[in-house]
C-alpha cells in the first residue's frame, strides 16, 4: 500500500510547482474536484503568500459548507501507563522508570464521573500495550464501567494494533471510533523510532484497520505523529492509507489526527530532525481539509490556544479540552501531576474553551448522537457527501450546548451562550426542523435531558 519509491517519485515531480499549475490546482479544488497526489504535494509545496493564502480560504469555506460552525468537543482518558513497547519519543516506554499505574474499576467510574462534571460526554480511552497488566478484558470492563455508571456517551478507544479477535470484543462492547495512528509511514523512521518493540512490526501496524474492518468496527481513525519523518511523506502516505481502505472496505477513515511531537520524559527534541514549523503544520492540516473533505480533523491540546483556534476556522472539526494525560489525571481539586505522557500546550479548562469558542461564533458541540442512532461508517459517509448531515448536526449541536449550559457553566456563558444558542436557532432554513429544535431547546432549559435528532 505505501510505496516509498511511488511516493518519493511524486515528492521530487512537485518539489518547485509553478504558479500557473497551483493556480489550476486551487480551482480544483473551488469546484469541489478529487485532487490527486501531485496537486496535493505541489499544495503541500506552494510558496507565493497569495496562493497559500487561497489554499486556507478554501480549507476555511469546505470547513464551512461541511461542518458548518460546530467543533465537536471531547476528552483522553489515560487509564494505565503500562507498556512493554519502547517507542522512543513516549513518556511510558518501558525504559522509563517510575512506578506505574493501572486504574481500577472503582477509580475508572471515578474518573468517568469527574470527566462527566466537566460536561464532557465523548472521551478517547487510552491505554499504554502491555498484555499481562491491561488485556483485552480490561479495556472492555473499563468500557462497560464507564457507560453504566456515567452520562459518557461514546468512548472512542486508542489502543495498540491487535487481533481481529479481540477488535471484535472491542466491536460487541459499543465503541465509538478505534483510533490508531501509524505514527510515521517511512519504515526506516519506524524500526528506529520502535526498537524491539510488539509495536515495532510495520507491516502489522499499518494492517490493523483492515483487522478492525474486518471485525466488524466500521469507524477508524487514523494519524501520524508529525516530526518523526518528512511531514509531505506522510501526508502524501495517509492519503494513500485512505484510499486503500476505501477501496477494500467502501469507507476510509472517519477522522485524521494530526498530533506534532512533543516533550516527554527520555526525550530531547531536538533529536528530531523533523520536527516542523507553525506554518508548515497549519499548511499540512488545511491540505489535508482540501484533500479529503468529509473526513474529522481532530487537533489535541499538545496544541496551543492561538493555533488551535485558528485552525478550527481552516478545517479543523474535533478538538480535546480539558485534557490529562497522566493516568487518573482528572481530579475534583487540583492537585500536582503524576507522570504525563507529553507536555501540553492549551492547558485551559473545558468551560474557558467553551466561552472562547461560543465568543468566536463557533457552537461547541457535546453531540454523539451519530454513533447512537446506528449513522456510523458507510451511512454516515454517504450522509456527509450528500450535505444532508448539515441537517442533523446543527441543531443536534444546539441541543447538547444547551444541556451544557444548564449544567455545566457559570452565570456568564449563561447569559451569553443561551443568547447564541437562540440567535443560531432562529437562522436553520428547514422550517419543520426549526420548529422541533425550538421546542426541544425549550424543553433542556425546563430539565429534559438527551434529546437528539
Ligand atoms: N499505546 C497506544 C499506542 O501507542 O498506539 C495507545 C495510545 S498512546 C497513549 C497515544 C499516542 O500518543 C501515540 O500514538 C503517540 O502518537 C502519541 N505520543 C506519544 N508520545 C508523544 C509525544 N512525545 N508527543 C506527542 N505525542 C506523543
Ligand atoms: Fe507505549 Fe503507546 Fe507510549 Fe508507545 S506510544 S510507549 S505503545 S504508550
């Protein structure tokens, strides 16, 4: 599937793209055309201010047209930091030692409840490889914990690539989306960066979503963790990844993560020859938005506040807030941090990220009404493409803000945030739609709670 020398081939070919062929590329793109790999490299390559400037102004309208102003909103869950791997740039690789720590059933519902206090209801269940201390009946009890003793409605789960066997029990459990980054798709950088590691073997690694698929799972997740390797290979390589799944299976990946190196503990970066720029990231995720529309770009608070936000106006849809990533990390009072896979950046809490996105005109959206209501892999796909998602999500969006206003916040988004949600309310064109959201807002505000279309 990834083919270095194909790959290298159309790295060189779209290495100085002149200014007729992007202007040619960018009106493609305006159309709404497929671009190919060459357009999408000699994107990742342009140089004139004016063009890269149209390049985010169009990742800034299909953001628009498809995802409207909704960021849906969630958080990691770090339940162990055990792990016999020892990827070289990860706080838990096993050559780090420190005492590490598995959360019980007991404290995964404690946890569940503290993220539920801060008003999330989608998290991303994480979890170091290490077979003996969290097999694959952990993680499903953990699941099983957490949606019987909590208001967490979808809980998306990144862990190590495995058995179809056991995606299936991760299948029968309920689970949003397997995520799974590949972390970097030159095989060189792999085997380096994973050395006599379960993790180290490439070609398994890069298989497990055909494992997943073919469990039954119908939504994945991909990424790369950018700074490994050439960041215009890898785009260029999960594209491919992409198209290859959707070629076998008929749906490619339901989301993008796009996660850039950071700090951790046996780490330096500057170690990392490829580490890349501001500018350079903010070109890679608006190529990525042009390249392939319909799929979620989630951006993490390894990220800070400035670039996040101005990435949620050029293409990004999903972001974390709020986040720990030591286990057990969310706590009822502040208290100092265990051990942390990486430093993060956007270290606000979900309520300052709420108000600031509601103060830039963005609906933060707590929905998972998708995954609940079956509209999963290839039915949500060909509900995206046909613009007809736009309908169900904005006011479901609406409605979860509301629920998160009752609940969660303070007199101040109060005031302001059910002021937005009443202004956005009153502009939904489909009159029997409208007519249903009003009403159902009415009802949150009065103490009803999980109404969805
Ligand atoms: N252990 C599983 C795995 O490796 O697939 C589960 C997820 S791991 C806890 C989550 C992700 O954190 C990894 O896939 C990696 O990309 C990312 N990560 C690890 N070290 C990082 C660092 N120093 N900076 C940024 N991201 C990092
Ligand atoms: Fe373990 Fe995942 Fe960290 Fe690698 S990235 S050391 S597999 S927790």
């Amino acid at each position: 599937m990834i083919n270095k020398e194909y790959i290298n081939g159309i790295l060189k070919k779209a290495k100085n793209p002149r200014y007729d062929e992007i202007k040619r590329i960018l009106h493609k793109a305006k159309g709404r055309k497929p671009l190919n790999h060459l357009d999408i490299v000699m994107l990742l390559n342009a140089h004139d201010k004016k063009q890269v400037r149209e390049i985010y102004k169009i990742a800034g309208e299909i953001k628009e047209e498809i995802y409207g102003n909704r960021v849906v909103m969630f958080a990691p869950l770090y339940i162990s930091n055990y792990c016999v791997n020892n990827c070289k740039y990860c706080g838990y690789r096993r050559d780090n030692k420190f005492d590490r720590k598995k959360l019980n059933m007991e404290e995964i519902k404690q946890q569940a409840i503290n993220l539920e206090k801060l008003g999330h209801k989608r998290l991303a269940l994480e979890v170091g490889e290490a077979p003996v201390e969290t097999p694959i009946e952990y993680v499903v009890e953990a699941i099983q914990t957490i949606y019987d003793n909590s208001s967490i409605r979808r809980i998306n789960v990144n862990i190590a690539a495995t058995t179809v066997e056991e995606y299936k029990q991760l299948h029968e459990i309920g689970i949003g989306t397997y995520i799974l980054f590949q972390e970097t798709y030159d095989t060189e950088a792999f085997e380096t960066q994973h050395p006599k590691s379960l993790k180290g073997d490439y070609d398994y690694h890069l298989h497990a979503f055909d494992r997943a698929f073919e469990a039954g799972i119908e939504d994945v997740g991909a990424g790369v963790l950018f700074g490994l390797a050439d960041w215009k290979f890898e785009v260029l390589s999960l594209i491919i990844h992409n198209e290859y799944l959707e070629n076998k299976f008929g749906v490619g990946f339901h989301t993008i993560s796009v996660p850039r190196l950071k700090k951790a503990d046996g780490m330096e970066l500057a170690d990392y020859p490829n580490i890349i720029s501001d500018e350079d990231f903010k070109r890679l995720v608006t190529v990525i938005r042009l390249a392939v529309p319909y799929i979620g770009i989630i951006l993490s608070t390894r990220e800070t506040k400035e670039i996040r936000e101005e990435l949620i106006n050029h293409g990004v849809s999903q972001i974390s807030a709020g986040s720990k990533t030591d286990v057990g990390g969310y706590h009822e009072e502040q208290e100092t941090i265990d051990h942390d896979q990486f430093e993060l950046s956007d270290e606000r809490s979900v309520l300052d990220i709420t108000k600031g996105l509601v103060d830039s005109g963005f609906i933060p959206s707590y929905c998972t009404a998708c995954y609940r209501k079956g509209r999963t892999g290839d039915r949500f796909m060909a509900l995206a493409k046909n613009g007809n998602i736009g309908l169900i999500c904005e006011p479901n969006a609406l409605m979860t803000l509301t629920e998160y206003i009752m609940d969660y916040s303070d007199e101040d988004l109060k005031v302001k945030g059910l002021d937005f949600v009443w202004k956005h309310a009153e502009t939904i064109k489909n009159q029997t739609v409208k007519g249903k959201l009003i009403e159902n807002i009415k009802k949150i505000i009065d103490g009803e709670r999980d109404l969805f279309f």
